[in-house]
C-alpha cells in the first residue's frame, strides 16, 4: 500500500505527504486553501440550520494550523457569517499563513486573546491554534485561549478543531488523558487520520473526527 493510501498517518507521514504533492505539482499555497476550504464547508453543513447569520469566532496560532483558520475565516466571512480572527500568540510567522493573514486582516475584525476574553454569543469557534507541529506542552497564552475556547463551548458555541484538538499531540500514544486541551465538538482533519484520532478514551476531546481530502491523494496517484 502506498503511504498515501493509508487511514492513518503519522505527523512526520504527513510532513513526507505534503512535501511530496508539493513536488508532484500541489503547492503547499494550493493544500492550505483547500483545507481551509473544504472545513469552512464542513462547518456550515453541521451546524444547525435554525441560525440566520451565524457568528463565529476563529481563534488562529502562528502557524500553517493557524494559516487555515485564517481561509476558514474568509469563507465563512463570504458566506454571510459575522465572523472575528483571535491573534492567539501574535501576528503569523509562515509565508502561507501571512499571505492569508494580509487576505482578511481589512475585511473582518481581528483582535487578541484578552479581547476576545471580554466577548461571547458566539455561535461557532474554530480551533486553528496548534496542528501537526505541537510538541511539548501549553504555554501560557496556549493554554489561556484553549481555556476560553472550552468555556465559549460550554456556553452555546459548536467547537471545531482543525487538524487536532489544540494540547493534544498528533502522535499521540498514551492512555492517559491530557492536562489541557480543546475539547471540540469535531475535528476536521486533513487529508488522513493521525494517530491521535484512532484513540477512543480521547472521544471527549476529539468529538466526531471528519477527514477532509485537500486534493493530495489525487495528486500523488497520477
Ligand atoms: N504543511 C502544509 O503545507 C500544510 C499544513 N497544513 C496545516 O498546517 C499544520 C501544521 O503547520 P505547522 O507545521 O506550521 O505547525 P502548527 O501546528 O501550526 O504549529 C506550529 C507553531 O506552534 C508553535 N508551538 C508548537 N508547540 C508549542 C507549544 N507547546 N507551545 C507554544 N507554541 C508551540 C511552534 O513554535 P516552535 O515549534 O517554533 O516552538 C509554531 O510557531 C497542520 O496541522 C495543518 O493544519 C494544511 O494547511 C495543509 C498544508
Ligand atoms: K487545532
């Protein structure tokens, strides 16, 4: 089977995956659009339909995970949606993630952690804080964010994490369950399974696990 076939995929797999559509011709520009896309579509094919204009808020960390929270925004900003961007650690620092970034930073309101602490009502947020590159454990402004993404869950919001519940390690392969992490309602996860999600004591963090094709497999099989 090739590696591209498989259901689940290590993070450092998916690393070789990426690089490997990039060479066969699918920017990684290209893969984040897509994923950012095709969970913005997820997204509003699972929350109810009863809410006129919904809102939501995208909590987005310095990274590629963040860069696809920045699409999911515009999206759902297209769609109609009254949506916010929350900085969790700053301004972004990859070349993908800051030319999405530049994309909403005029269009929809875009504020920090402590900002965002002071609003509510939300009918949706996104997780786009930490995804494949987590290593370690939260840090102060990681594990704040995490906290109020968890307590705007309580409240009424739908949680959707993408990629990985935001605390959780990809690879993750103990039967403990974590101090901290988001608690999502459902995961979008790209392209394949990462071990964390085959782990059924971790249901309560992950929610419904959805995988989202981001155009890789088609790529890698011509
Ligand atoms: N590659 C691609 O083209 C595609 C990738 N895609 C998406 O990108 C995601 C992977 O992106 P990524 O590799 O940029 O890592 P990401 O998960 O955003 O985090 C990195 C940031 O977090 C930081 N950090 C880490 N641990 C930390 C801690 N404990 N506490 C605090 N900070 C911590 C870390 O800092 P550092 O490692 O320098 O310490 C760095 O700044 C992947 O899950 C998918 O969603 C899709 O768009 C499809 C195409
Ligand atoms: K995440």
């Amino acid at each position: 089977m090739e590696l591209y076939e498989k259901e689940t995929v290590t993070c450092e797999e998916m690393k070789k995956l990426e690089r490997a559509a990039d060479a066969a011709g699918l920017s990684y520009s290209r893969m984040m659009e897509n994923a950012g896309t095709r969970a913005a579509e997820i997204i509003r094919e699972n929350i109810p339909k009863s809410i006129e204009k919904p809102r939501a808020a995208v909590f987005c960390g310095k990274g590629n995970n963040g860069g696809d929270g920045f699409v999911v925004a515009r999206r759902l900003s297209e769609a109609g949606w009254s949506v916010v961007a929350v900085l969790v650690e700053g301004e972004p620092a990859t070349e993908d993630a800051k030319k999405n970034y530049l994309l909403i930073r005029d269009r929809i309101e875009v504020m920090n952690r402590r900002a965002a602490a002071a609003t509510g009502g939300y009918d949706v947020v996104v997780d786009a804080i930490y995804g494949t590159g987590f290593h370690g454990n939260l840090k102060d402004e990681g594990l704040n964010a995490v906290e109020l993404i968890n307590k705007f869950g309580y409240q009424k919001a739908d949680v959707f994490s993408l990629d990985i519940p935001s605390g959780l390690p990809g690879d993750y392969d103990d039967w403990k369950e974590p101090e901290k992490s988001v608690m999502a309602d459902y995961t979008i996860t790209f392209h394949a399974k990462k071990p964390v999600h085959d782990h059924r004591r971790l249901s309560n963090f992950l929610g419904d696990v959805i995988v989202a094709d981001i155009g890789i497999a088609e790529a890698l099989r011509k």
